[in-house]
C-alpha cells in the first residue's frame, strides 16, 4: 500500500499546530485577556482531536485537495467563539501552509516529519496542561495513533 495514502495526519496535525502557534501569537498581539486565549485554543484542540475527525483522519486515503484542507481549518478556526473573516483565514491558512512547508524541507528522513508531528502533538497537549484533562485525553489518544 502506498505511503501517499497515510499522508493526511502528517499534513493535518502539522498544519493544525501551525495554525495554534499562529492563533496564539495574534490573540496575544490584540491583547486578548488570557482566559479567553486559552479557552479559544482549548476549544480548537478539543475540535481538532474529536474522536471522529480524528479516526477519519487516520484511514488510508488519497490526500485530499487543497481547497478541502483549507475547509478543515475553516471549521477548526471558527469551532471556538473567535471568528475570521476571509481574510484574515486566507493570511492564517498561508502562514500555516509556508510554516509547514518550511518545516517538513528540513526534515531529512521520514522519521523526522513524524517527530515534527509529535513536537506538535506535544505542545497541545501541554497547553491544554492539568486545566482541561478530557481534551489532554484526547491529544493523547492522538499521539498514540501517531506512533502506531
């Protein structure tokens, strides 16, 4: 079976971590109480490791389109109470495409664009931390999917 067909967790998680590194540092740039940030980007990550989605995610399938990935991270951006317009997704879906372009060019052997997913991984697992211990399960259900 070809390895194309197990690309979209690679390029979804990467692009999902991308897009929360990019969220933060905007949400803290308008001076967005803390509170809020953190529950923006908590209802994001839970979203994004929805059991479902995630179990879709994972079945060998051809990658999909750009024009359907960008609609994936339409809906994970406005999941939460923060809303974008179009372009201001259009920016965010650029800044996370060329990050993780950039990233995965670095990468040197196969093993590394999975430990550039699990750096992801693991940061969202360490922000959502002790406070929200159903979503750090569900992180964790992903992280455990990456490394079967």
């Amino acid at each position: 079976m070809s390895g194309a067909l197990y690309a979209m967790p690679i390029i979804v998680l990467n692009m999902g971590g991308e897009m929360l590194y990019v969220l933060q540092q905007r949400l803290e740039a308008q001076n967005v109480p803390m509170s809020k940030q953190e529950s923006v980007l908590q209802e994001v990550i839970r979203t994004m490791h929805f059991n479902g989605f995630i179990q879709e995610l994972f079945r060998p399938q051809p990658i999909y389109s750009m024009s359907s990935t960008r609609q994936i991270f339409d809906r994970l951006a406005h999941s939460s109470v923060m809303r974008l317009n179009e372009a201001s997704m259009d920016k965010l879906f650029d800044l996370m495409t060329m990050g993780v372009k950039s990233q995965i060019l670095r990468c040197n052997r196969p093993e590394e664009m999975l430990e550039l997913t699990l750096n992801h991984l693991n940061w969202m697992r360490a922000f959502v931390g002790e406070c929200a211990p159903s979503v750090q399960m569900m992180v964790d259900g992903t992280i455990r999917l990456v490394h079967e």
